[in-house]
C-alpha cells in the first residue's frame, strides 16, 4: 500500500509539471474508479471460476465420503478467500482513494470500505456456490469489465468531439462527517459479519461435485503459476466455446488452408468473452488518451497502447494456443507445419487492422491527421499477429538448464526468454506509434516505416513458430 501511493503521488507530480492536453477530458477520478470497477469485476469472475471454496484432490478423496460435516474442513478456504480478497481490494483501492480524498482519515476509510465490501462479496459468492446458482457470475462479472472500460473511452471521445469539459468531481470536498462516516462503517461491518456468519453456515451445503472441480481448477491454476507457465494458467482459467444455435454454413471453403481460417473464426465468433477482450484492448489507451493528467504523459499512453493491443492479440491467439496444446488435429490436415501456422496468422491480422486502428485513430483525436492516425494503428496488425502466433506456438519452459533459487522455489535462468516470446514483437511493432505519441503528430513517411517494419517482424514471428513434433 506505501509503495502504491508513493507511485500516485510521484506519477501526480509528473503530470503537474506538463503542459495540459486539450483532447483530454474525462477527469482523473472519473478513470481511477472506472478502472478499479473494471478490476473489482475480473477478480469476482476469478473468486468464482475457482469457487472461491474448494477442495483440494486429497481431500476429496480423503475426507469428504466420511458421514461428518465438513464446515470445519472448509473453514480454512473461507478464511483463505477473505484474506485474498482483503488484500487485492486494498490494492486496487489506494489509487482511486487517492484520486477522491487526501485526508489519512479519508484514505482509511475509503480502503477499509472497500475491504468490507470485498468481504462481503466473497461470503455472497459462498452463498450462492452452496445454491448452485453462480454460474452467470463469471460472465456478468466479464461483461461489466468491458462495460466499465468501454463506455467512459467512448464518452471521453464523444464529449473530445463536441467541444465540452467535464467537471472534475474528485476536486470537491466529499469528506463526512466523523459521526456519519463511523456509523456507515459500523452499518458496513455488520452486513459483513451477517454474510459472513451466512456463508459459514452454508459451508455443509456445498455439493462435493462443484468442490471437486473448483479444487481440479485450482490446482491447475496454482500449478501454472509456480511452474511460471502463463499458457497453462490461460488455460485453466479460459472459458469453453459455447455450441453454435445453428449450423454455419462454410461455402467458401474449399482449400485447406481456408478450411484451417475457417475454424479460427468459429472460435471467435462463437466465444462472446473474446470479443469483450477485444472490446477493452482497443479501449483501454482510448482511455488513458482522453484522462487528464494521464495524456501528458505520452509514454505511459504508449504503455497501455501495448497492453491493450496485447490483450487484443492474446484473446486471437486462442485457435495457435490449442493447436499447440493438441497438434494432432492440424497433422490430419494435408498441409505442411510452416503452412498451417501462416493460415493461424490469417484471422488475427485482419481482425487487427480494425481494432488496432480504430483504436489509433481515437488515440490521435484532436492531433489532426485522423487518417494517417488510423493507417498508422493498421499497419502494426501484421506484427501484432504475429506475436499471437509467435506466443501460441512457443516451446514449453526448460528446466534442464541452470536455475536460480528465490521465494518461490527453483527458477530457470532462461525464463524469461520463453514467456516473452511473443510479446517482444508486438512491443517491437509498436515503436511508431510510441514515436508518434511523442512528436504529437503521425506523419506518412512514419506510416509507410511503420506497414515495412511491421511486415518484417510478423513475417520473422510467422516463420520462426514451429508447432510441436
């Protein structure tokens, strides 16, 4: 928490020493509690992906047939949930707290709000697993994200585009009383201590079928994580592809190679939680383009126009990550490797000249030039896909070669070099636009750089994924 906010405060310095952007509307507050809204809802989406209570495999197998209850087995995991939850709430909290009050009383009040609140969350999602009813959270909990990043990018352009300046509600005076701010807090607390006396009742109602699996998803994301494989992590937390409500009807294929394109696009088409992926990376540097304190600093846009365009890339790199994961589909295909992996890259490069420009394009409202700004987003499409491929396609981590001791156990010194494996393009066709955020303009010559650069890495990422023997 120290270490957040001394970053608040030394970022709002930095900003204050910058001359204002005039494209920048959305007040800084308004971002700081849109984005933590935004996070608030992926984190209940992974409380309820994992359970949030679960059992692990040994007790599975070891306690829950016994005739006893199991309240007292599971106390543990509920009290697990809430630290966890208590701690990501309080680290999601410090900027927006920041952003609304700088009173040490406001600040912790604002975090102990929004750790009860978290608690309280956790007990309604326990509540609702022992029901059997929390299968929507994750979807609802998705959709909210997208919405919380989406609408304040868009109404930021909107209002850009007519000329209107929004107030800066945070610059109020929003502190109560003493006596007011106690009592909600006490009211606060004791919602919590009812939910959470609820839950724990509820504990002996949870079926062993859903602790089974939560506790299977569990371990496999745990896993994942110590092993420092973010694939395997992707996938234990990935969504199904729900079945289509009528069958496509695919005329045009009638080559392999379109028939490979032509399965990427069901992926698509048929999984809504990809196209919200696709929603918030083109949004999120919209976002941080159209905050004020944020769009005077052109390299922290230039920061989130790469993790937006990656999150963009990663949820198109899906149909590369499960032929990675299970080759013998693609070897049935009569096409060579090398030519099954440039038909992946298909999909992904034309669905990315339209994010990626329209995203750029918004970027650059009101530095003149929107069609060089759009051209210059479009042209990164070919390395962004190929760092999708590039990543879907990379080799398992080695551990046969020397490894480094830290908190987490045995590290492999050559990690690093695996798990950037396809970022490191997508970041790498992302120089002109960096360069054109600093100069404040997009001119053609740089456009023209841009589409040849590009092109170079995507073809290199393309012809250096190789799927797996």
């Amino acid at each position: 928490m120290a270490l957040c906010g001394g970053a608040v405060s030394s970022l709002r310095e930095q900003i204050a020493a910058r001359p204002a952007a005039d494209a920048a509307v959305l007040p800084g507050s308004l971002t700081a509690a849109a984005v933590a809204l935004s996070l608030a809802a992926g984190l209940t989406a992974l409380f309820a992906r994992l359970g949030p209570v679960s059992a692990t495999p040994a007790a599975v197998v070891w306690w829950l047939p016994l005739p006893a209850g199991r309240r007292g087995l599971l106390r543990g995991e509920l009290r697990r949930a809430v630290g966890l939850a208590v701690a990501a709430a309080l680290a999601v909290g410090v900027p927006v707290v920041l952003a609304w009050n700088r009173t040490p009383a406001g600040v912790l009040a604002g975090l102990a709000a929004g750790a009860l609140l978290a608690v309280t969350a956790v007990a309604v999602l326990v509540v609702r697993q022992a029901g059997g009813g929390g299968r929507w959270v994750p979807a609802v909990a998705g959709s909210m994200t997208a919405l919380a990043l989406v609408g304040p990018a868009v109404a930021g352009c909107v209002v850009a585009g007519l000329g209107v300046a929004l107030p800066d509600v945070a610059g109020r005076d929003w502190s109560l009383p003493a006596p007011v701010a106690v009592g909600l807090l006490g009211a606060l607390l004791g919602a919590v201590v009812l939910c959470l006396a609820l839950a724990d009742r509820r504990l002996a109602d949870l079926p062993a079928g859903a602790l089974r699996a939560s506790g299977e998803t569990a371990q496999y994301a745990t896993a994942s994580v110590f092993s420092l494989d973010t694939r395997e992590l992707g996938r234990a937390l990935g969504t199904t592809v729900r079945r289509p409500r009528r069958p496509l009807a695919w005329r045009w294929v009638r080559r392999p190679w379109q028939a490979v394109v032509a399965g990427d696009l069901a992926v698509l088409a048929r999984s809504p939680w990809r196209w919200g992926q696709l929603a918030v990376g083109a949004a999120l540097p919209v976002l941080a383009a159209r905050t004020e304190g944020l769009a005077e600093l052109p390299a922290l846009v230039a920061v989130t126009v790469v993790l937006g365009w990656w999150t963009a890339a990663t949820s198109l790199g899906e149909p590369s990550r499960r032929a990675s994961a299970a080759p013998a589909a693609d070897r049935g295909l009569p096409l060579g490797g090398a030519a099954v992996v440039w038909a992946r890259a298909v999909v992904p490069a034309a669905v990315l000249v339209g994010v990626c420009g329209v995203s750029a394009l918004l970027v650059g409202q009101g530095a003149g030039a929107p069609v060089a700004w759009l051209a210059l987003g479009a042209v990164t499409a070919p390395a962004w896909a190929g760092a999708a491929v590039r990543a879907g396609y990379r080799p398992d981590l080695d551990w046969s070669g020397p490894v480094l001791a830290s908190p987490m156990g045995a590290v492999p010194v050559g990690v690093s070099s695996t798990l950037v494996r396809g970022p490191d393009v997508g970041l790498l066709g992302t120089a002109p636009v960096a360069l054109a955020l600093l100069l404040g303009t997009a001119p053609w010559w740089l456009v023209g750089a841009g589409l040849l650069w590009s092109l170079a890495l995507g073809a290199l990422a393309v012809g250096t994924a190789r799927p797996p023997d």
